[in-house]
C-alpha cells in the first residue's frame, strides 16, 4: 500500500486545516521545500499537496514550489487545490506531477472530467469530498446534492487513473478515516482508490491494509505526521512492510 505524506501550502508555508476551515488553521515552521525532503529521507515516494493558495484564487500559485520540490527529490506528486481549466493540468504535468487531482471542477462539469482525462492520460486523478454520502464542493462550504456513489457510476468510464476519497468529517480530526465508506466508494470505483482524511495513528496505517481491498491504492497521511502523533520513522517501516 502506497503511503502519501501530505503537504498543504498556503502563503508558501505548510498549513493544516480543520475539516477544511480556511479560518481554523495551523501554521508549520518548516518550508514546503523542506518538508519534502523530510519525507524522502525517510524512503517515501509518494507525496500528496494541496495547493490552498490555489484552492482560493483558481491559479496554479505554488507551481515554483513544485517545480522545486520535483527537481530536487524526484518524488511522485499528486496536487490538487483550484484546478479548474486544461491550462492548470497542462502546467502541472510539464512540471512532472504524476497525478492532478480535479475535485469541485468536475463534480460541477462532468464534462470537463472527461475531456481532462481524454487529453490526459493516466493523469487525472478525481477527488471527492463527501459528507454524510453526499459530495461537497468549492472548499467544502456547498454541498453539491449529489450522493458519492450515484455521481462516481456516472463518471467510472470517464478514464480518471486514481480516485482520492476524503470524509470531511474526519479531516484533520485524527479520529481514524472512514474505512466502511472508502470500501464502499473503492467496491464501486473503476480506479484505484487512495483513503483521506483522519489518520490518528500508526494503527490505522495498519487497519488499511488489512482491509485487504485490492482497489485501494494507498492511505494519505498529514496532521498526525505534523502533530508528532505518527513518527516518521515508524510510518517509514510501513512502506514496504
């Protein structure tokens, strides 16, 4: 199972939100760039960032932090935060990103899911937020009406290579991701599934993969790491184990 450090950058720091709340958020010493570096020290490949900046104006903001963070460390990145246009993908995957992470833009045109996945392959990951069954969108303030399951059957053809599931209730709360619903989403998803949003501890790095679910492609892991609730050192050991 693949393990994704997360990183979210807003005003070129690493932050946490809580449940997303732009308003309720923690502020980290350590730069982007940095943290990074961290996590490849410690043998992770793969690593996920939420460009926050990005989320707010619709604008690939961060990109030269990418940019920077791919040059040096040759880690697999997935982002995701405003992609709203072929533009914003484009940059993203001139800059080497392995996946781009469309979440409110597609779930309010599912057409321009299609198209990003037409124009590029094996690039598009879909994110979706859900509360309580139903999508959230534009930073988690609406809710879209629309339930997970019926939405993901009526995009499964579209060609998305990695789905990022995320119950916003347990998003940066650290009480455990909501493995019953990420099976759910993971037993109807044509794509590989990566499990979002409450970590707390090594434990539940653990419970995923004895879940056992060949569809599930990974677990992210963010606030705990920062929090010192997970260790890197014993999330590392989870790599390979």
């Amino acid at each position: 199972m693949k393990i994704f450090p997360a990183i979210d950058i807003k005003d070129r720091k690493c932050v946490r939100l809580i449940k997303g709340d732009f308003d309720n958020k923690t502020e980290y010493e350590m730069s982007p760039v940095d943290q990074a570096g961290k996590y490849k020290e410690h043998g992770f490949k793969n690593l996920h960032i939420v460009d926050l900046d990005g989320a707010l104006t619709g604008e690939t903001v961060n990109i030269d932090i990418i940019e920077e963070i791919i040059g040096k460390f040759d880690l697999k990145i997935e982002i995701g935060g405003g992609v709203r246009n072929f533009e914003s993908i484009h940059k993203y995957v001139d800059a080497g990103v392995e996946k781009v992470i469309l979440g409110s833009a597609a779930i309010k045109d599912k057409n321009f899911l299609k198209e990003a996945c037409q124009k590029f392959p094996d690039k598009i990951a879909l994110g979706l937020d859900a509360k309580d069954g139903y999508l959230s969108v534009s930073g988690w303030k609406e809710n879209s009406k629309l339930k997970t399951i019926e939405f993901l059957k009526d995009v499964n053809e579209y060609g998305a290579s990695r789905l990022i599931y995320t119950d916003i209730n347990r998003d940066g709360m650290k009480l455990s991701p909501n493995f019953e619903e990420t099976e759910n989403v993971a037993n109807n998803s044509n794509c590989p599934v990566i499990i979002s949003g409450g970590v707390s501890s090594i434990d539940d790095i653990k419970k995923a993969k004895e879940l056992g679910n060949k569809n599930i492609e990974g677990i992210i892991v963010g606030k705990a790491i920062y929090d010192g609730d997970i260790k890197l050192d014993e999330l590392a050991k989870e790599i390979n184990a």
